[in-house]
C-alpha cells in the first residue's frame, strides 16, 4: 500500500471537479492586508469626509478678508461710481482757463468768421488784378491758344514752287533721313555682301609667313640638289657596299 501509486493519489481524485476560488486563500488575505497597510488612500483621511465647523473670527480669516477688500478693484472705484454722478461744476479759474483753451482749438469757432463772409457772399469785381492775372495766365497755358496760329495757317501754305526750293522743308528731309532706321542701314546692306581685302594687309602677311612656319613641305625642304660625277671615288665604293 505505501509503494502503491493508485493509493498514494487516491485522496487527489476525490478532490478532481469541485470548484475552488482562491481569493479567500490565505495568501490572497495576507497580500490583500499587506496592500491595505502600505495605500496612500487608505493611509490618508479625506477632509471632506470628517465633520469640520470654521470659525468666523480668526485672525487669519479676518486679514484674508481685509486683504481681499483692499485688492479688490470694485472696492477701490465704489466711492467714485458713487459721487461721479453727484457733481456740481462751479465756476473756478482753472474751469475758465479750460474754456478758453477749447476756443483756441475749436475747429468750428476757428472758421466761424469764413463761413459768416462766404453766407453774407464777397463781391469781387471783374477787373481785379488777381482775376486779370488768372485769365491771361489760363490763356497762355491754354493749348488751343499756342496753336490756334497754326491751325489757321495749316493747308494754306503759301511759298516757293518746290520743295528743294524752300530749306527749311529740305533741312526737315535731311533730319527725317538721318531718324530712318533703313536709310540708316542702307549702305550696310548694300555692301555687307561685297568685302574687298586687299592682298598687301599686314594681318595677310603675318599669316602666310605663320602658315610657311607651320607647313611640313617647306620644313622638309632640301637646300641644294647634288650632283656627283659617275667616276668619282666615293660612288665607285658606294656602288661596291650595295
């Protein structure tokens, strides 16, 4: 029986399918009382939970609510919101001086004087100098004025017979020439296409001498042409070594 394994176990399969909670195990309760002692929550008592009546008459109250007073801007102004409206204006020097000082900047009073000479009309008679000088200054700046001369003359030119024959009408020719952008350009075109270099330019030269400088020909040029007899001595052994 002590050896036997299905004896040693029997008092397991009994227990096999019954339901067991474990938080009402020792362990849990213990590590459930453990957390209560060591909780902040728990450890301090909310204020609002314990009975508490404040007393009205403590120094600390009492200079809160006189600091509040002298702080508080409804208090400052509530002798001033009171009397504001409470005012009698009486005749002081500083009120005149006041007074007069509106005059001097008044806008209104300032122009008072003009407007009464513009509602009682200014009679200004027509020969003044002023007007005078105002119509003959419009009559010189005037347009139709400065070439009403003009206008009448134009289409009736009267003078010579032809045109060469007046100079100022060929002087405006010439000026008209000398703006034209074609006649400006008309020898250009004319000749842009015919360029004549003369042979002797120096630039021509200098490059004929550059290109005989530069050529292989005349590099490789032979300075004289020898002729040798057929008896001499060096040409009968030259022929005898090849």
């Amino acid at each position: 029986d002590l050896q036997s394994d299905a004896i040693y176990k029997s008092d397991l399969e009994w227990l096999r399918g019954i339901g067991w909670i474990p938080s009402e195990s020792p362990i849990v309760k213990r590590v459930k009382f453990a957390q209560d002692l060591i909780s902040e929550i728990k450890y301090r008592t909310k204020p609002e939970t314990l009975e508490f009546t404040p007393v009205t008459d403590r120094v600390d109250y009492v200079t809160a609510k006189q600091v509040h007073e002298m702080l508080s801007d409804i208090k400052y102004r509530e002798a001033w919101n009171d009397q504001k409206m409470k005012y009698t204006l009486n005749e002081t020097p500083l009120l005149k001086t006041a007074q007069n000082a509106s005059k001097l900047i008044d806008n209104k009073l300032y122009k008072k004087g003009w407007e009464n000479i513009k509602a009682t009309s200014y009679i200004l008679p027509v020969d003044a100098i002023p007007i005078s000088h105002a119509k003959h200054g419009d009559s010189i700046q005037s347009e139709l004025k400065y070439k009403a001369e003009y206008v009448k003359q134009r289409g009736h030119y009267v003078g010579v017979p032809t045109m060469k024959d007046d100079p100022k009408l060929m002087w405006f020719k010439h000026v008209g020439l000398m703006q034209n952008e074609r006649e400006y350009q008309k020898l250009y075109q004319k000749y842009k296409s015919k360029i004549t270099i003369p042979g002797d330019m120096f630039a021509i030269h200098a490059a004929k001498e550059g290109q005989l400088l530069a050529s292989n020909l005349d590099y490789r040029h032979y300075l004289h042409q020898w002729t040798c007899h057929p008896d001499q001595n060096d040409c009968i052994q030259a022929r005898k070594a090849y």
